[in-house]
C-alpha cells in the first residue's frame, strides 16, 4: 500500500499551532515551585559538603611525628654471621647538602652504629608510614617476600657465598651451618623494646616492608636461616639501654 500524503488543511493546522506556541513561557502554580527547588538544590548541596567535611578522615597524627627523634637497634643474621649496613646515610657534600636522596625526603638513616636514626623530614615517614621498608630504601636494601638484594657498595661485608651478587633468594640459596648445606627461609623478628626478653619478638614471614616502627627503642632482625633457628636480637643490642638511645 502506499502511505497517504497528509492533506493541505491539516499541514496549515499543524503549522498554526506551532506558530502559537512560540515566546510563550512555562509557567508554575502561583509562580513558587521553581524557586523552591532552587532553594532544596542549595540546601541539599551545603548539607553534603558539610557531611563529607565532618566525616573526612582525620590527619594521621600518630608517632612517630616530624618532631620526634627515635632509635631502633637492627640487624640482618644471614645463615650464622651478622651484618649491618655501612655507610653514613646523613652525609652531606661540601655545600652541606645531603648526598643520600631518601636520606633528604625522609630523615631515616644510620651512622654505622647499628642503629635506626627515625628522624622524620615529612609525612613519608610518618605514622602509619613508619616502615621497615622506609629505613631500608635509604641503603637501597631491596627486601621481598622471597628474597634479599644487597646494593654493590653493601656486599663486601656480607656472608661469602652471597658477597658476589648481593642475592640472597629462598628458591635458590642455602645456608651451610656447621659444614653442612640446609635450605633457609627469610623472616623479620621485630621487638618492642630492646630490654625484651628474646621470646617476646614477634616472627613476620611476609610483608616485611610494611612491618610497622610505630614506637620508639625497638629491636628488628633480618635473617635468613635455616626453619627452626633461634633469631635473637643483634649482639650490639646490649651497647644500649633507654637512656643511652634518647641522648644519641
């Protein structure tokens, strides 16, 4: 079938109305709904921001903060022997400025002393940003789940079989303890004070970097051993006691 052409007389209707509907306005009942949607809108608006501003969550305000000045003893027990890291990691060039570029964003270093310094320059190490992790990137120290990556300038002082590479991985090193070759896994025993009998640590398999240094005079050892060695604290441990840490 074909489709019929609407006639002339309703295309001049069609076009008639049209032509009366131009300029007219929208009008509301007694000229107020518009106004007072306008007004909800506000309302609404005002009580969302001040919502989101009251529920926001706080700063993190908890220790250590930029005005504290803490100290962990630490060590690494790689297989039987102990090492610390060398170098000094507040040293500054001739113009007094700081040659360690994680020294210079967080203030966390040690002076061969095997000491933690956690002097805070900013929120990087701060509160809940107080890592274990944060003192180890200064020495560029890279510690995962499986495995330990020693920097060329902190290999000299290390176990002879992992001096060369700087490795240290559960899958493919092992420790030899009394002559004989065992396999070994890494771990982090980490005390809250270094006055804590030794079975007071703590034992981490994983997440080491996130293992928190959220109060001051800890104790924290990095090892690798063979399952079932006794992790104890760093022997300089006994160098200090509360008192000396809070004049260092």
């Amino acid at each position: 079938s074909q489709a019929v052409a609407p006639s002339s007389s309703s295309t001049k209707k069609a076009a008639k109305h049209a032509q009366k509907g131009k300029g007219q306005k929208v009008r509301f009942q007694n000229g107020t709904l518009f106004p007072f949607i306008v007004a909800l809108v506000i309302v609404l608006g005002i009580g969302l921001v001040t919502y989101a501003r009251q529920s926001r969550p706080a700063a993190d305000a908890s220790a250590p903060t930029v005005n504290d000045h803490w100290h962990h003893t630490y060590g690494f027990f790689l297989c039987d022997e102990w090492v610390q890291l060398e170098g000094d990691g507040e040293a500054r060039d001739v113009n007094g400025r700081p040659t360690n570029v994680a020294y210079a964003r967080t203030g966390i270093h040690s002076h061969d002393d095997g000491l933690i310094h956690w002097h805070p320059f900013s929120s990087a190490s701060v509160g809940r940003r107080a890592t274990l992790g944060v003192f180890l990137d200064t020495y560029d120290v890279e510690l995962t789940n499986d495995t330990l990556q020693f920097p060329e300038d902190q290999r000299a002082q290390l176990p002879a079989a992992f001096s060369e590479s700087g490795l240290i991985d559960e899958d493919e090193s092992t420790c030899t303890v009394d002559g004989e070759e065992e396999s070994a896994q890494l771990q982090v025993v980490r005390w809250d004070n270094i006055s804590d009998s030794d079975s007071d640590g703590s034992t981490f398999i994983a997440g080491f970097d996130d293992i928190g240094l959220n109060q001051d005079a800890m104790a924290i050892v990095i090892a690798f051993v063979p399952d079932g060695t006794d992790v104890v604290k760093p022997p300089w441990n006994n160098d200090f006691d509360q008192s000396v840490l809070n004049d260092t």
